[in-house]
C-alpha cells in the first residue's frame, strides 16, 4: 500500500515514499523542538509524554536507547513492537550520535585525549544501529496523532508498533523534518518507536560534517540530529504560525502580517476560529478570525497588525534586545485544537555591494555589507562548530555565547551543522548575530544535475525545513546558499523558491567565497588566509594586488572587503590546558627542534589538523617559524609558550582591528571578518579563539582588545593611530595619546591629540606614531584613550624599527599563509633581554548572586616592565596557596589580561566566574608574565 502525501507535501517536495510503507500521512512542517522530561533507564518502563512545548509539540527526549544491528538483528517489526526485550541495550540520556551514546555509556574513556580517537575501531559502525524508545501515549478524543522527524544523520526505516511508516530513500537529511500522521497505529498506553539507522556518509548523502575541521567522528556523525515529537491535535491543526514584519525606515510602525496554515483532519467540513495575539509585556494586539475548512483541506491564513512604536531589536552593544511574543490557537466545535507560541524580533536587514572604484576594488562589482536597523556595520565574529559528536548542552552554550560578547564580538558563522534552537533562541537574547548556511566541501556542493531524484527531493526538504525552523529569530540576518561555490541555476530553483515561500525576510547570499548564482548575482564575499600571516599584512589595505599583478586575485589577502573565514592558522593553547588533552611527548612535538625536526617542518599532531581521515594531518612548522624568526629560538615549553601567546595575541588583535580600521576606507573598504574559528569541536591546535576547554589563550585576549566598545588602535602598515567606536551612542570628550618607548624603559616621543565627536560604527585616523631615530630596535608604542581623565581604552604594542616584509607576489591562494622576503621578519628578539620585573599585587573577591567577581590590582615596581602579565584564578587552599592537579577556574570573564605595565604604573584586572566552580576551594590569583617570574596572590572573599 503506498502512501499518499498530504496537500501539504509539495511545499518541500518530499517525494513519493515506498510501496511497502504502511499508509501514513506525510507532511513536511516546521516545528521548533522543545525539551521534555521522560522516564529514565532500566527496562521498558515507557516513558510519560511530557506536556506539549509552545509549539505544540512534545519532545521524546528520554527513554531512548541504541544497539548494533549486528547484535539486535534488522526485524523491525518485532524491535518496534511495545514490551520488546531490549537487553543488552544501551540507555542515552537523549537521542544523539552513536559515539555520544557509547561515551556516555562509559565506552571509550577520555577519547579527546592524545590520540586515543584513533583506536575506536570505525568497523563497528560500517552496520546499521538501533535507536527505540517507548512511551505512554493516550489518545485526544475526535483528535489526530503526529510524529514528527527533525533531522537523521545517515539514512533511517521508520517503524512504530510494528509497522514500518517510511523508509530511508526520503528519511534522511540532518536538517530535514517530516511530520507523520501516525492516528491509526498508535494505542492508549504503550507505544514503541524504533529507528533503524544507516551510516552517515557526507560525501553521499546531504548531512551534516565537520568538514576538515577535525578528524573524523569514528561513526561519521551517524545518528539523531534531535529528538522527534509528538503532536496531539484536535480536529483542526495549526501548522507553520509566523510573523511576517514591514517596517517603518525609522520605526515609527511596524505593519505585521500573522500567517498560519489550518488543516482539516477529518472528513467533514469544519468551522475553525484562528485567534491569539501579538504582544511585549502589558502592550498586545489581539487577532481573530473564522474559516470553513471542508474535508481533509488546508487553508492558509494572513491577518494585518500595526504596532507604532516599536520596540527594536538591535545587535549586543548597538541596543536592546527585546522580544515579542506571538501566541496562537485554534478553537473548532468549541475546544481548542491546536495551539503554537514563539518569541521574535522587530528589526531590518538590508544588503548591498559597496560602490566599485575602477582600478582600485579588487573585486569588480564591490564588496557585500550590511545595515542592521539602517545602520551600517562590520560583522566581526567566529566559524561555530558543534561538539565533535553532537551533544549538546543549552548551558555549554551559554558560557559559550557569554565568551562571544566578553570578546566584543557581534556574530558568529554556521557552515552548515545549525544548533538545536535552543541556542538561537539564547543567540536572540544575547544580541549575537547568526551568519547560516549551507556547509561546503560535502555532497551539499555537487552540481545538482549529479544529485539523483532521491537527493532533489532530500534538499527541497531540508531547504524548506530550515527557512521556516530559522525565519522568525532576530539574531539570524543572513543566509549563504552555497559555501566554496555558488548554487547552479537548478539548485537556485530549489532554494530561493523554498525560502521565499517561508517569507524569509533577511539577505540570501549567492556564496562565501567571491562567486556569482544567476537568481542572488555576485557574492562580494572571499575566504583566507588560514596560515600565519603577520600583522602588517591584514594593514595592507590591498597593497598586495599590485605586487601581484593579478586583477582577478580576490579571494585572500589583507582586511578588504568581507572575509567570511580567515585567521593567522595555529591556536596554541596554555599550558594547562595542553595538559589536559596532551602527553608530555605530544607537547614536546610542538615545541622540539630535535624533535619536531626545527620550526620549519614541525611533526604531524593529531590535535593540528586533520581532512577527515586519520592519516592527513598538518604541522606546526608554517606558524612556529616565523615566531622563531620575529621572537628568537625557545629552548623549552616554557619559553616556547611565552612566544606563542605573545605572536597569537599580536595576530589576533591586529586582524580584527585592521577590519575596523579600514572599514571607512573609500576604494578598498573592509565591511566583515568571521575568524576562523571561533571554536573547535575537539581539543585544538588549530583555528581557534577559545579551546573545548574555555582555555582563553593570547589570541582570545589578542581579539579581545581588539573588541573593545570605544578603542584605540595601530595600522602596522601606516603608523596611523586610529579610534573606534563600537557603541550604539556618539562619543564625545575624548583625548589620545601615544607613547613610543624604548626596551630601556625611556620614553622617546608622546603625543597628545583631541578627538572629535564619534558617531556610532565610526572610525577615525587621529594621530601618527612613527618610530623616532635612536630608538631600540625592538621597542614599544603605547596607546592611551581618555575622557575627563578616566581612561577608556589602552594598548601597548611591541613593535620594531625592522618591519615585516611580505613577499606578496609568493603569498597567493586562499589556503596559504605569508611569504615573507629574505631577512624579512620583525626584529623583537630585543624583549628577551628585557630584565626580570617585579610587581605588587593584591586581589579580593565578592559575591553578585551565583557568581564570584574576583578583582586584582597589578602595579608595575622596579626598574623594568612587566610585559604580557597574565592573570589566572585557581582553586586554592585557605591562605593563597594552589591546588595540586588542574586547579584553573573555567569557564571565566576577565575584563582586560595580558597586560603591559611600566614601573610606577598600575591596573586593576575584573574576572567573574561561577562560584560553584571552585568545588569548594578558595579563590587564588596566578600571575606570569613575559619577565616576570610566576606568582599567586590569595583573593578569597571576606567573611
């Protein structure tokens, strides 16, 4: 018996299913997942449907469990009926990935740690796996039942009670979502479900993948990308509720539409009353209206709202963030039969290229930028990516997402691998932008001609899937339909369509890279570098060309136009998270010359890099020799670590500040960069800003100064000093000055200058700071920026009268890192000769709720600099000593680190952390630094 789709189907093209499926309703709906609470392990007691979340769905979130087939064989029929046996099972918390499920079961112990990855055996996992669960269902008197699937990496046979609802030729997709009208095979009681998975093959199937962004998942991602969900409808169903929102271009109205689809259960003709309201607090705009639905129909639903006023959403640091809250039922023969809640943002997004200049733009077509709420700004943020598994954890996120805005940044990427919504959600709430798209290097980016029929509809689905699932969240502003390349004109006609039909509202984006689809037009974006580059070459505004002598030579280089995935390569973390993922051999691979063979060649190490296999991984060698040349040898891990945290910090802030500099640039304007990454799904020595571990290394710190709301900042390229203001308000008052200042601690030059009033998103050249003659030849400049005394910003730089010097007509493709010239690098051997410092410190600590702030003053005594000082909380015992082990306090916020002080000179450093993360100890602050010898200071609250 085959299966007839719905009315709804041909939204997302799901295709007819096989003739030995069961009949089963098949709609493809949007529905935004919601956590429930189930019962638990042991055996076969089912699990309590939870009450429906907002969306009128409950989650099936625990009770499940997951078996080889090679041990529970492939009767279906038998596994899916309730009262099955399942021992020998393993019980997860919640639906996830195989290896997720087997660590959780206490398999494999410590996988992240060296490479102990690499004995999973991947032959477990080349035969299928069992996902059940059973629950306790009771049926809704004259209503309908619905199980809806959100997402399966690898292909799945559906099977419920012992019929098989559909098959894998369309279930598939980690993004897509099917809803099935399972009515006629459910029971008051017991229910069983059971999945009978497939392995993911990403270069088969459109899944999800970590690209080359680690090794690959033993499993390769094989399992449920979320849970399914029950739906319990009345009569009538309410399905795909949103908002779609015109606003005034200065807000003085927001026009909203609500719209919704009501679909007819039965086989009679229904009156259905659609009602609710849109509202923020105490202010709501109620909706209602009545239509006659004959048998089996579905009918949409539009009604007009005007909303004077508004309250705007903005991005973290430019404004607020409130939601509104949307609320909608349906109320047929007198009862409520279906009901749907969401919060959303008022807000506009508008895109455009920047103005070409002939001879000057590298691009010919100019460089993609966007307006949020009209006012233009510089996306600067980080690739995402998910644990290495997919477990996820909404507090893991939130730590996450507090990071994000400690670094003052304003977006992150997602190549594809979206999150649960949870975390978009919580991206609503923190004002952190969300740049989505589809995931390249995979199957996604074959021309769709090479997609069989099979795959043509796996991506109608998953298109139509997404752009409804991320529509209505404000954080989300864009979305790229392609990666590396663009989408043909075939897959444009699955696409946009897809997306318009959901109302998205936001830019669609031909691709990350500079390439063109026939429906979106050019991208104005480029990808890379993705290896070590110093810091005058993001100052060189576009220098490069012209040494190269390449016109069409767009897709690297310095901070021009919007780079959607770049950084200077290697993240090398501190020491005492290299302790918690690495062995004392494996570090010295990182370090060594004897071992590693010297700073050019470096040794292969798991944790680098890896191209989704266990055997190609890259080596330190293209981020070690440069540090080796600028900073001198190191000898050991110690002095190997004070170079690389001092190079990270230097390259990181100088990216990120050359990408505001030049964003008022008229030829060559820079209006985006998206750091590559943010963060890793694994322990990491390779494209990160903060490791799996909240380590805040110096390329954290780096981009952290860069991120400050009003900042002063040095072009490398030019000896321009130049001020930002990040902020959503004018700023006014202020003064700088600069300071050149030789290794010796004698102050060669200060300049003081006003600065004029800044406008928001505003950057402005204010002063030079070019080395005087007679200087040292590795010396430092540092900036300072005032109002009314107070100091606003401060960044000390080590510089040298020796610059880099690239050689750009050998530094060419998007994956290559700088060539430098003969004798080319920066001289900064001068701060290994810099005397010991010494410094008074004092630390106290209070409690603001459930957190710990932990405050301490540094000040400068002596003759010499303390240089590159760091602070680190750590579990102490009472009277300021250390613990034994791993005793570093993360996740934490500092306020400012890494920090540069002359004798005399004084700054008090601001960390906050949660206090049940000292397990009972008392706060202790460390304190190191590039010459100053390591110290702790006792910072326990006062009782």
């Amino acid at each position: 018996m085959t299966t007839q789709p719905t009315a709804e189907a041909p939204m997302s093209k799901p295709g007819r299913p096989p003739a030995a499926l069961a009949a089963c309703a098949v709609l493809a709906i949007a529905a935004p997942p919601y956590a429930v609470s189930g019962t638990a392990q042991g055996r076969a007691e089912p699990a309590v449907l939870a009450p429906p979340g907002e969306d009128g769905a409950s989650e099936l979130v625990r009770g499940w469990r997951i078996q080889s087939s090679a041990v529970a064989g492939s009767d279906g029929a038998r596994i899916s009926r309730p009262g099955y046996r399942a021992s020998g099972w393993l019980p997860i918390g919640r639906p996830e990935t195989l290896m997720a499920g087997l660590l959780e079961n206490g398999r494999y112990p410590r996988a992240f740690f060296s490479d102990r990855l690499r004995s999973v055996p991947a032959r477990r996992f080349a035969v299928n796996w069992w996902y059940r669960d059973e629950v306790t269902l009771h049926a809704r008197r004259g209503g309908r039942t619905f199980l809806i699937m959100d997402g399966v990496s690898g292909t799945a046979d559906l099977w419920l009670n012992g019929a098989r609802i559909d098959g894998r030729a369309r279930l598939q997709g980690s993004y897509s979502r099917f809803e099935y009208d399972v009515t006629r095979y459910v029971r008051d009681g017991a229910n069983a479900i059971a999945l009978d998975v497939a392995p993911n093959k990403a270069k088969t199937y459109l899944t999800g993948s970590r690209l080359d962004w680690n090794p690959a998942a033993p499993d390769q991602g094989t399992g449920l990308d979320r849970p399914p969900k029950i739906v319990q409808d009345g009569p009538v169903s309410l399905r795909d509720v949103h908002v779609v929102q015109r606003n005034a271009r200065d807000f003085s109205r927001s026009d909203l539409t609500v719209k919704a689809l009501l679909r007819n259960n039965t086989g009679t003709a229904r009156r259905a009353e659609f009602a609710g309201a849109v509202g923020r607090g105490a202010r709501r705009l109620p909706f209602r209206t009545a239509v006659t639905l004959p048998p089996h129909a579905v009918r949409p639903v539009a009604l007009g709202l005007r909303l004077d006023h508004p309250d705007v959403w903005w991005p973290y640091r430019l404004g607020g963030q409130p939601l509104y809250r949307l609320a909608a039922h349906v109320r047929t023969g007198g009862r409520e039969s279906g009901r749907y809640a969401e919060d959303f943002g008022i807000r506009t997004v508008t895109s455009s290229l920047t103005r070409a200049v002939p001879g000057r733009t590298h691009v010919p077509h100019g460089y993609r930028r966007f307006e949020i709420n009209g006012v233009p700004l510089v996306i600067r943020g980080g690739g995402w990516s998910p644990d290495m598994f997919l477990r996820y954890s909404s507090g893991n996120v939130r730590d996450q997402l507090a990071y994000v805005r400690n670094l003052g940044l304003n977006a992150l990427r997602f190549e594809g691998n979206f999150p649960p919504d949870d975390m978009f959600r919580q991206m609503d709430r923190a004002g952190v932008l969300a740049m989505t798209g589809w995931q390249c290097c995979d199957r996604w980016e074959d021309p769709y001609a090479k997609w069989g029929k099979e795959l043509q509809d796996s991506a109608a689905v998953q298109a139509a899937a997404v752009a409804r699932r991320l529509r209505d969240h404000p954080s989300v502003f864009t979305f790229f339909q392609g990666s590396d390349a663009a989408p043909d004109a075939a897959k444009e006609s699955v696409y946009v369509p897809a997306f318009e039909a959901a109302d998205w509202g936001t830019p669609q984006i031909a691709s990350a890279e500079d390439k063109a689809s026939p429906r979106l037009g050019p991208s104005g974006a480029k990808e890379g570098p993705y290896n070590y580059v110093p810091p005058v070459y993001w100052w060189s505004n576009g220098r490069e060309t012209a040494a190269v002598h390449d016109p069409a030579y767009t897709n690297a280089g310095s901070a021009w136009g919007f780079d959607t995935e770049t950084s200077a390569g290697n993240t090398v973390p501190t020491q005492d998270s290299l302790d918690r993922f690495l062995t004392p051999e494996d570090q010295a691979a990182i370090w060594d010359p004897a071992t590693a063979r010297g700073p050019r060649s470096g040794r292969d190490l798991f944790h680098v890099y890896a191209y989704n296999d266990y055997t190609r991984t890259a080596r330190m060698g293209q981020y070690n020799t440069p540090l080796w040349h600028r900073y001198g040898p190191w000898s050991d891990m110690a002095s190997y670590q004070r170079i690389a945290q001092m190079g990270g910090y230097e390259a990181a802030r100088a990216q990120f500040e050359a990408y505001l500099g030049n964003s008022k640039d008229p030829a060559n304007p820079s209006t985006g960069v998206i750091y590559w990454m943010m963060n890793k799904a694994w322990p990491s020595l390779q494209w990160n800003l903060y490791n799996q571990d909240f380590d805040q290394p110096g390329v954290y710190f780096g981009a952290k100064k860069a991120g400050e709301p009003v900042h002063i900042m040095y072009d490398y390229a030019s000896g321009a000093v130049k001020v930002a203001n990040l902020t959503g308000r004018r700023q006014t008052g202020l003064a700088a000055r600069a300071r050149l200042i030789d290794l010796d601690g004698s102050v060669k030059r200060t300049s003081r200058v006003a600065v004029s009033a800044l406008a928001t998103q505003d950057v402005r050249t204010v002063a030079a700071a070019r080395a005087p003659k007679g200087i040292s030849r590795t010396y430092f400049l540092e900036l300072t920026l005032t109002r009314r005394g107070a100091t606003v910003s401060r960044n000390v730089y080590w510089l040298s009268t020796k610059p880099d010097a690239v050689d750009w007509k050998n530094t060419l493709g998007k994956g290559s890192g700088a060539a430098f010239r003969p004798d080319g690098y920066a001289d900064l051997t001068g701060l290994r000769r810099l005397p010991r410092a010494a410094v008074r410190a004092s630390a106290a600590t209070r409690r603001d709720g459930a957190d710990l702030v932990t405050t301490v003053t540094i000040t400068a005594i002596g003759t010499a600099p303390a240089v590159f000082t760091r602070a680190d909380v750590r579990r102490g015992a009472p009277g300021g000593r250390p613990l034994p082990g791993d005793d570093q306090v993360l996740p934490i916020r500092w306020d400012d680190n890494d920090v540069t002080l002359w004798p005399g000179r004084s700054q008090t450093l601001t960390a906050r952390y949660r206090a049940a993360d000292l397990r009972g100890a008392v706060p202790v602050v460390s304190l190191a630094g590039t010459n100053l010898p390591a110290r702790t200071v006792p910072a326990a609250p006062r009782t």
